[in-house]
C-alpha cells in the first residue's frame, strides 16, 4: 500500500454554529494534527465511508528468486497507527458513501442486462430481446391512509406527501398485521413459484414441455425488493427473453413482448404460485398470492419518448437496492427488545408489525421471524438476479480492487514486474471500527465533496452523449 499523501488543503471546518462543543473540539485537534494531510487521503480512499473498518499490521512484497525486498509497507505510519477501509455497508441509513457504492455497482449491473457490455461479454444485441419492467405487489391486509390519484383518502383527508399516517391501518383493530409479517417473511419463496410457473406458462403458449422450452429459450431476470409505507413488499424485476445459451444467442422468433407479458400476467395469477402457511394456535391457515396490483410495461431504448427507458429502470433498481424498512419507521438493525421502539419513537403501526413477529416467533420458530422483525418479517436478498441475466457484483467490485491494486503497484514501482515473480507476505488485525465525533463530521464533509465531483462528471459525460 503505498503512502500517498494528499495535495489538497483540509477540508473547510463545518460551522461551529452545527456542532457542539465536544465535535467541534474534537474537529480541531483532527484537523492541525500533522498527519492530517494522510488522514483526509485515507478517507477519500473510502469514499469517506461513515464508519471504516480499522487494521493493524504490515506487507512485504519480495523477489522470489534473490529474496530481494522489494516495497514494505507498515500501518506503524499511519494516523494512529491504522489503515482504514470501507464498510462496504449497502444501507443508506448506515452509510451514504458505501450505499452510493453499491447503488453504482447495482446500476451497471442491471442497465448492462438491458443494453449489454462488451467489458462484460454481454453484446449490444441484448437491447433486441424482449424485456419488460414488471412490478409485483402484496395483497391487502386492511384499509391504510393513503394519497388515491383522485379523491381523498377513506378516512376524508386529503393527505400531504409527507404526512405521517400515511401507510397506518385505518382500524388497527382489524388490520391483519399477522399477516401482513408472515407475507414478508413468504415472499422469497412467493418468487421463487412465480419464476417457475412463469417458465411454464410461457412453454404451454407455444406447445412445448417445460424441459422442451430450455432448448428454445432462457428466461432471465433482475430484480430488488421495496417496502411500501404500510411495510408490505413488492417486487420490481427486468424480465427478459434469451436464446437458450443466455444474453449472446437471439431467442426465437415467437418469443415477444406481448407473450412475455401474458405469461407474466397469467404466472401471477396462478393458483400455483402461492405459498401456504399452516394453521398455530389462534393463528388461521392462510394462502398467500401476490396483490391484484401487477404492472407489466415494455422497456423501451434510450430516446424514444418513454418513460420505462434502460436508464430509467437501471436508476429506479439501484436506488432501491440501497434501502431496507428504514421508510417505515422501523429500526436499521436488529432489535434486542421492545422497549428499543420506545427510545428510537418508531410510529405505533410499525410497531404493531415488529410485535407481531415477536409474538409469531414462537409459533413458526423455523420462520425466526424475531430474528428479522426489524425487516418486518422479510429474511431474503434485497436484490438478486438470475444467473445469466449479467455481470455480478463480485466482478465489479473486483473491476475496482484490480484497478486500485494496479495504481498501488505502479506507485510502489512494482508495475514492471510480473507478478508471479513476487512473493508477497502479510500480517493483519482487526482494531476497531468508526469515527471519533470530529472525524465524523470531516468524513461527512469530504463524502459529500467527493459525491459531488462524481454527480458533476457523470452530468458531462451525458451532455457531451446527447450532443455527440
């Protein structure tokens, strides 16, 4: 790791007028220590992460021929005697620069299923499939406070955008709040039958078999989970058509959009995809399906007047991709005991959601629906996608550490050497984690510098696109 200190001047202090005086002193001794300079490096390297990962320890890179020592590096140098590095957190709640990150990372992944990356040995020719931007959603379970597109809500009111009892059952007497967790917690599997009768249902419309149906064509998919403000889930995917060895073969030439979205629409409302869940004490037997909400829209190329574009759902993804229940009221982790939700002031129907899990726990254990009452019941993969769709997460993110490695080699003059000719040994500890309240708020401050620079870059490179 080479040391690299930076060029640029500290960061403007935040106003004191913003701090209290224990941050605010705290921000001062940060900000004139000597090594201040390596510090900010440090934190821009993290993307100035709000709670970075602390080690201690050292590399060794040798020749392994003449055991020639050829760059050592040692955290002994560093602020405080640490090396930090980026959470990786994807929640927005706990890390903003992190969660841009992965936003990012979750971005490329689903705009390169939709308008391909040769990077990524996805051709162009992918735009030319069929594909479309479904969203599935949960049934009811009770009248909420809501915003209708016309009209007032049930209860009279004509609720701003921001109003609080927004999502709130009406009657919290008779709200369904068992049920609504136990969805939550079904949901996964609810997809899981949904894909499969999806496949199916496709494979009936053209008389093939199921079996049959993958020598003609792949059935491909990325999709994200998001909360509703009553705390139910629904799901957005891009579902699309392949040739049956995925992205890089046509599919045939009766695969189109409107069979895809017939098939979409007839999988959902199949007596198939449903999942039961048995009957525990005073809890009846229920049938979950999804909701009689399903929107099914084409997804058109970049400039043609439509709204449902490749950036437009590359974008609506990624931005959920980063949140959780968070929008709910409920808290960001998991929840040791109720009296959390008196401290953290979580809205009374939340509250009632995480106590039904509470209270469900015992009867379904192997749902461990405490476990994931701060999820209100939901254990599964915020976002996820099928196995061709595209390129991973792990091999952006790989992308980035080899692009960072590269830089590394070639400050420590190590980039003219291959790298089978040098042995590399190391040693490294955990030593904590976070900011002291001064470095909060600097690393605040240069996360927001940083996101800065890259919203003005991505801005230029889309103008000097749509002017090219």
């Amino acid at each position: 790791m080479a040391h690299r200190a930076s060029a640029s001047t500290p960061s403007a202090p935040v106003p004191a007028t913003f701090l209290d005086p224990i941050t605010f002193g705290d921000l001062l001794r940060v900000a004139s220590a000597s090594d201040y300079a390596r510090w900010e490096d440090q934190i821009r390297r993290t993307g100035g992460c709000s709670d970075p990962i602390h080690l201690t320890g050292w590399v060794l890179h040798k020749d392994k021929t003449t055991g020639e020592p050829l760059h050592h590096y040692s955290t002994a140098d560093e602020p405080g005697g640490r090396l930090r590095l980026a959470c990786g957190n994807r929640r927005a709640s706990r890390c903003p620069s992190c969660a841009w990150t992965y936003a990012g990372d979750t971005y490329h992944l689903i705009r390169a299923g939709l308008a391909g990356d040769d990077r990524r040995d996805i051709p162009a020719t992918v735009r030319e499939h069929p594909r479309v931007f479904a969203t599935l959603t949960a049934p009811s379970f009770g009248p909420v406070h809501n915003r209708p597109d016309h009209g007032a809500c049930r209860c009279g009111t004509q609720h701003p955008s921001d109003a609080p009892e927004l999502g709130a059952a009406l009657d919290p007497g008779t709200y369904d709040y068992a049920g609504a967790v136990l969805f939550n917690n079904h949901a996964g599997q609810l997809w899981q039958r949904f894909t499969t009768r999806l496949r199916r249902e496709i494979a009936g419309r053209v008389g093939l078999s199921r079996r049959e149906l993958s020598d003609h064509l792949r059935v491909s998919y990325g999709k994200v989970a998001e909360f509703q403000k009553r705390g139910a889930l629904h799901f957005h995917a891009v579902v699309r058509l392949d040739g049956p060895e995925g992205p890089g073969t046509p599919p045939p030439a009766w695969a189109t959009v409107d069979l895809l979205t017939e098939a979409l629409r007839a999988a959902a409302a199949h007596s198939y995809t449903s999942v039961s869940v048995p009957a525990a004490e005073d809890q009846p037997a229920r049938t979950f399906r999804w909701g009689r909400q399903l929107d099914v829209r084409p997804v058109k190329a970049f400039g043609d007047g439509s709204d449902i574009t490749e950036q437009a759902v590359a974008s609506y993804v990624a931005k959920y991709a980063t949140k959780a229940a968070e929008n709910t009221g409920t808290l960001d982790r998991r929840i040791g005991e109720l009296a959390e939700l008196d401290r953290h002031q979580v809205p009374d129907h939340t509250r009632r959601l995480i106590t039904a899990c509470r209270d469900l726990d015992g009867l379904y254990p192997d749902r461990r629906l405490w476990a994931w009452a701060h999820m209100l019941g939901f254990r599964g993969h915020f976002s996820s996608k099928s196995r061709t769709y595209s390129t991973t997460l792990g091999a952006l993110r790989q992308e980035r550490a080899d692009y960072r490695a590269a830089q590394d080699a070639s400050a420590q003059g190590l980039d003219d050497r291959e790298p089978d000719t040098v042995l590399v040994l190391t040693d490294w500890q955990y030593a904590g984690h976070g900011h002291t309240p001064g470095e909060a708020a600097l690393a605040a401050t240069i996360a927001r510098d940083l996101q800065t620079n890259r919203e003005t870059a991505r801005d230029a490179l889309q103008n000097e696109g749509s002017t090219a």
